[in-house]
C-alpha cells in the first residue's frame, strides 16, 4: 500500500488521505480514458448527498468522493467545532452507493504550511449567504478549486440546496477556464418538506419545528404562484408574515430572486426563485437555508 493510502474494504472505496496519492489516482484514471465524476462534500453523508453519489455513479466510469471539512469557510469556530464527523459511516455510505474512491485528507494537507493564495469571489457572493457569513465564499470557492485540481474530474455535481454555492461554482468554472462540467442536483427533502442538511442532526425537537417554517413557507409560496399571484411583493408580505408568527426562528433573509444573477425581481411572470435562511434552537444554534424554483422552472 503507498503512503498516503488507507486500508480498503472489501470491495469498498478505496479511501486516500494524501494530495499526491489522490493526483496519481486521477492521472492513471484519465489515462485509461476513464469518465471521472466528483462529488465534493464535508462528510455526515445523509439522502441529500447520496442522490449526488448516485447521479455521478449513473454518469462516470469512476466516482470520487471528497470528505473535507473546510476551515477556510467558517466564520465561527464554534460552528466549526460543532460541525458532525462521521468518516467511518460515510465510507459505508460510499461502498453502498458504489463509490471508487473516498479522499478524505487531514487539513494539513490541504492547508500547509505556507499556504496563503486564495479564491476572491465575485460580485455574485455578496449578498445573502456572503453577507451574513463574511469570507464564506471565498473559502468554498478556494477549497474547491483546490479539490478540482486534486481529483481532475470531468464533471462534479454540486446540490441546489446550496444554490448560491452553485452559481458561484459555475462563475468560477467560466472565469477561470475550467473543463468541468458542473451537474446541478435538486433539494432532497425529509417527507415533512424539511431540506437535508448535515446541520439538522444539531437540531431540538423545537428547533426543528422552527425550521420547518421555512420550507412551510416556500411551499406556500410556490402553491401562491401556481395559483396566479403573480406579485412579489404580496408574495413576500405573506411568507414573511407567516414567518414572523413562527416562535423560536429569527429569520436572516426570504428573497425572491432571478435565478441567474440573484437580483431582486418585481414580478413572477419570468424565471423567479425564492431563497430563505435563518437561525433556530436556543443556545445551540443551527442556521438553515433553502430554496425553490417558483413557477416557471427554468432549466439552470
Ligand atoms: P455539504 O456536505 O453540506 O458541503 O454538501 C455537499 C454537497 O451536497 C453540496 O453540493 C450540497 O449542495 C449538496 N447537498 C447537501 N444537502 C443537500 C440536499 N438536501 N439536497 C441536495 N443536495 C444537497
């Protein structure tokens, strides 16, 4: 077994810690002329995860998973420290899912000594997720950048639940010429209409409830649009009402937006997505988001 290798399971992934072995994977993958599909994740692997695996599985010959809690986009480090590890689990969930191989490096390996270049995001990171949690994105973007370099797949597939992220991501892949192609993947969501999100593990019975406004309140407003209203103004006046009234949620933003360029747009009647994020629970607590296309859907 070379450095940097950890032990394979049987007929499991083949699970690398280090940088060069993770390159030297990617070479010989190309090489054979293998389709190579990456999923980049930060672990605690739950449905919404796994519907990526899966969508990358159908696609490529082989499948890369990455599991990395990033530092570089935490803006607190108790949100950092509080954030679920769970590597043996999610190797089991990649062996079920038929993932190739796990790269699951230390942060020293991504971040060594030294290290000091980064992704500056642009002018579509700032408001929303960007406002609320300064460097954020310019975090995720270096990371991945990093990953993409590291895994050298020709396709990575990335989930709407995070769709600023997305967009960021795609930005990125245009601005700086990269030939991957970046598969978009809808909200996984538990059968209450809650979105997936490692993050929920954190959440009290009361907090949950609270959380679940804000899916309550993109349904209603998608069930609105279906019906005709066409205003967004009415439409917001009534979602933030609605969450407003909703105890132990303290709401950061309920917006609707064009779905490309994240502008504020007046009416309905053309390509709209409502986006919501809020903190809830009491000492411990959990910031959520979500999203949804209102009517029409538009293809990303
Ligand atoms: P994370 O581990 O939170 O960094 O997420 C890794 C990838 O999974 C990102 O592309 C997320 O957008 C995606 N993802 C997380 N939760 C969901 C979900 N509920 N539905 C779809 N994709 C998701």
């Amino acid at each position: 077994m070379s450095k940097g290798q950890r032990a394979r399971a049987p007929r499991g992934p083949l699970v690398l810690s280090s940088v060069s072995a993770a390159q030297a994977h990617a070479l010989s993958t190309r090489q054979s002329g293998h389709t190579l599909g990456f999923v980049p994740t930060m672990g605690a692997l739950h449905d919404g995860h796994l519907a990526l695996l899966r969508e990358a599985r159908q696609r490529a010959d082989t499948v890369v998973v990455s599991i990395f809690v990033n530092p570089l986009q935490f803006d607190s480090d108790a949100d950092l420290d509080a954030y679920p590890e769970t590597l043996e689990q999610d190797v089991e969930h990649c062996r079920r899912a038929g993932v190739d191989v796990v790269f699951a490096p230390a942060r020293a390996q991504i971040y060594p000594a030294g290290f000091q270049t980064q992704v500056c995001a642009g002018t579509l990171a700032r408001p929303f997720e960007g406002r609320s949690r300064p460097g954020h994105f310019d975090g995720m973007l270096t990371v991945v950048l990093k990953l993409f370099q590291i895994v050298q797949p020709h396709f990575a597939v990335f989930g709407e639940k995070d769709y600023q992220q997305l967009l960021l991501v795609r930005r990125m892949v245009q601005d700086f010429h990269l030939p991957i192609e970046i598969v978009p993947m809808p909200v996984i969501r538990e059968t209450d209409g809650l979105a997936l999100s490692s993050r929920n593990q954190r959440l009290t019975k009361t907090a949950r409830k609270a959380g679940l406004a804000l899916s309550g309140a993109l349904i209603a407003t998608q069930d609105r649009v279906a019906a005709g209203e066409t205003s967004v103004k009415r439409l917001l006046d009534e979602a933030k009402a609605a969450l407003a009234r909703t105890k132990g949620l303290d709401l950061d933003y309920c917006a609707i937006v064009d779905p490309r360029s994240l502008e504020r747009v007046f009416s309905v009647r053309g390509p709209a997505r409502m986006l919501l994020a809020g903190q809830v629970g009491g000492k411990d607590k959990v910031r959520l988001i979500d999203n949804g296309p209102l009517f029409p859907p538009v293809p990303l």
